[in-house]
C-alpha cells in the first residue's frame, strides 16, 4: 500500500487531535503479530506521554503538522469575535466544545476558548465550564508557542491578551439593561 501521509521527521512538532502538540522522537520499525510496522514515536511534554503511532495510520487519526501561519492568524481573528454561547443545556454545549477541542482544528479550539472566556468582571465560572476553557486555551497555547518558538506560558498570555482587549466590548451594560 502506498503510503500518501504527511511524512514527518524527528525532532518535527505535530498535532495529534486528541493530545495536541508533539514531537516526532523516532521513528521505529516493529513487528507486531506477525505484521512489520513502521511506527512515529510521539512525545508529549506536558502530560508526560509517550506515544507510537502507526505511520500506515495517520491520516485516519487526522495527526498533522502544524497549523499554517494563514490558520494560525484566522484563530487569532476568531478570539477577537463576539462570544456565542447556544442556549442549550449546559451538558450538550459541553460535549460540543470537547469535540471541537479534540478535533484539533486551531479554528475551532480557538471558538471554544473565545465562548467561555470569562472577563474578571463578569459572573464566575462553573467548575466545568473552566476546565473546558483550560484545555482549550492550553492546547491553543501548545500550538502557537510551537509555531511562535517561544513558550506555553509566553503563547498563553498572549491569547488572554486578545481576549482581555477584546471581550469587554462584548459584556458592556447594553446587555444589564
């Protein structure tokens, strides 16, 4: 079978939907079951992960490299925009942010980190509503700090930045009235 995946070298940065950013360690040959496969070792400095994942299997996990700087300036525009929160109840807007968390579309994370920014003067969060924001502000903050060269807290800061100067004119009195 031909392989037609992004091919990926070691030492590259890459985004496993489900884990975020990674780094390709090595590449492995193994036999398993009798079968010989050829194996990216993934390395994931923030949960302390190691993972292999079959090269054969890539794009049906949707693995990629990182986002293009055109992505990357589109996540940055989608913080800047109005939040929108569904009037759904809360357990199906949740389940709907988790996906669009671990589909690994920068877009999309940065949506789900947008909706449930909390400005400091506004109502407190829930306890799940801002665990769903952590991660996807983290993994958000993962990808740019990757692509930016430059640390997870530095690329966090940054995000909260474009909230905090963006959110409020979202929250003014208009809507207390």
């Amino acid at each position: 079978m031909a392989v037609n995946a992004p091919a990926f070298d070691v030492g590259d940065y890459v985004v496993y939907p489900k884990h975020g950013v990674g780094r390709v360690i090595e590449l492995q040959s193994e036999e398993i079951a009798g079968m010989k496969l050829e194996l990216y070792v993934l390395r994931f400095e923030k949960e302390r992960m190691t993972l292999r994942v079959p090269v054969n299997k890539v794009e049906a996990i949707g693995m990629r490299k990182l986002s293009s700087d055109k992505t990357l300036k589109e996540a940055m525009e989608t913080l800047k925009g109005k939040p929108r929160v569904k009037r759904t109840m809360w357990s199906r807007r949740a389940q709907e942010y988790e996906a669009k968390i671990n589909s690994g579309d920068l877009v999309s994370i940065a949506e789900v980190t947008r909706d449930l920014f909390r400005p400091e003067d506004q109502p407190e969060q829930s306890y799940s509503e801002r665990q769903i924001f952590e991660a996807a502000s983290s993994r958000l903050a993962r990808e740019l700090a990757a692509m930016e060269k430059t640390d997870e807290p530095a690329a966090l800061a940054k995000i909260l930045d474009v909230l905090k100067t963006h959110a409020p004119r979202y929250y003014d009195s208009t809507e207390d009235a």
